[in-house]
C-alpha cells in the first residue's frame, strides 16, 4: 500500500485508496515546468506529494495572472471533474518536486464507481473557488504588502521547512508587482525579523509577523480546507 504524504488522497477510506492504487504512477516535475497548458488537452491529474505548483490565467499575452495554487493538499487536473478536457488555465511548478499521477480515463473510471471519491473531489474543486475568490479579493483590495505576506505564506505551508526559492522578480510577478516594490517590502519585512532575503530565496524566521501583514487575506481558505474535506469516513486516516 502506498503511504501518501498528499492531504486529499490521505482523507479517503481506505476502499478507495485501494481502488486508486493500479493506476497511480510517481511523476517528477521541475521548477518552471509547465503542467497543465491551455488550449492542450488535459491527460492526467497530479495529487502533489512534494512541491508547489500555481495555478496562473493569461489576461494577456505579458501579464499572467496567479489564482491558485496546489501543493500537496490537493491536485492538478480539477477540470475533468467537470468533463472539460481542455485545459483552461496553465498549471505551473514553482518549485521542483513530485506527484502521483493518474491518467485522465482512469481517474474517471475510479470517480464513476466512488459515489465517496466523487464528493471528496467536489468538495475539493468548491474549495478552489474559495481559494481563487480569496487570491482576486487580494489581488483587488490588498496592498502589496498584503499580497506579497500571503504569497510567501502560500508557499511556505506547502513547502519542507523554512526556505522559499524564488527571485525578487519571480515574486513580483506572482503578485503582480514591480520588482522593487518587491525588494522594499522584503527590506521592510526583514527589518521586522519576519524573514532573511538572501539572493534567490527568502527564509521564513517569524510566521505570525507575516499572518499579521497579510491581514484577512490569509487564512480564511486555509482553515476552510480541513472543515470543508477533513471530515473523515470511519475508516480513513486523518489528515495531519
């Protein structure tokens, strides 16, 4: 039996991960991979093991959009629970890491004779919009420090340890903001001891300095995830 470190796949009983099992396979991807590229089909959908991975829309051909991201309290693929194999949106790798991956056929099989299954990964695709509705009220009425806080939050509760790798433009670009505006605000940040920049990676030193920065923009679709999926079957294994 697979142990898994992946949150959605670890709350199911234990029938339906047995069921899941044949068709599950270990695909790595590196940083900056593309996993999911609109108007390309959709083959396959990722349960994060390691990793984070964004969820990014094009606005226009040189501004992207972030309005999501997956790491291993979820998955890639969430379109085909609604039978749409095109993709809409790019899914992107942030960092290096890895996923099981199943095949878009056969995680369709598995949910047509999962009545369980099935409402986990609605549950879970209503939790995306929560999530995405909470990145566009950031991204319309938080001011950039708010947004950058939430966004190195984001990646810090789904990464090992303390270490986000991303540039002073990286960051800007997945906040939408000017890298300068970027450096200032890490500069303010850093002289709060909420974090260490260093070139190419910030370090995480005090997360309730950045919780407090972010305000209400961080936390209500993080704590909404365990009410809205970490219900459990009598026989499932509680997420941790």
């Amino acid at each position: 039996m697979f142990s898994f470190q992946n949150r959605l796949l670890h709350v199911l009983s234990l029938d339906v991960r047995q069921s899941l099992q044949p068709f599950l396979t270990r695909r790595e991807f590196d940083r900056g991979e593309r996993i999911e590229n609109p108007p390309d089909a959709i083959e396959s959908a990722l349960f994060v093991e390691a990793g984070v991975i964004a969820i990014i829309v094009s606005v226009t051909p040189t501004i992207d959009v972030e309005i999501g991201m997956v790491g291993r309290e979820g998955m890639t693929g969430t379109s085909l629970l609604a039978g749409v194999s095109p993709a809409l949106f790019t899914a992107q790798a942030r960092t290096e890491g890895w996923a099981y991956e199943i095949q878009a056929d056969a995680l369709m099989a598995v949910l047509r004779q999962s009545e369980e299954f099935q409402a986990r990964l609605e549950r879970y695709q209503n939790w995306c919009s929560l999530q995405t509705a909470m990145f566009a009220a950031s991204g319309r009425a938080g001011h950039i420090e708010q947004n950058l806080a939430r966004e190195l939050l984001m990646m810090h509760d789904r990464i090992d340890g303390d270490i986000i790798v991303a540039t002073h433009e990286e960051l800007g670009a997945y906040i939408n903001a000017r890298r300068a505006s970027v450096t200032e605000w890490l500069h303010v940040f850093e002289g709060e001891h909420w974090i260490r920049s260093r070139r190419g990676y910030v370090e995480i030193t005090d997360r309730p300095g950045l919780e407090g920065a972010a305000g209400d923009f961080y936390g209500a679709a993080e704590n909404a995830w365990f009410n809205m999926l970490a219900k459990l079957p009598p026989n499932a294994i509680a997420a941790q």
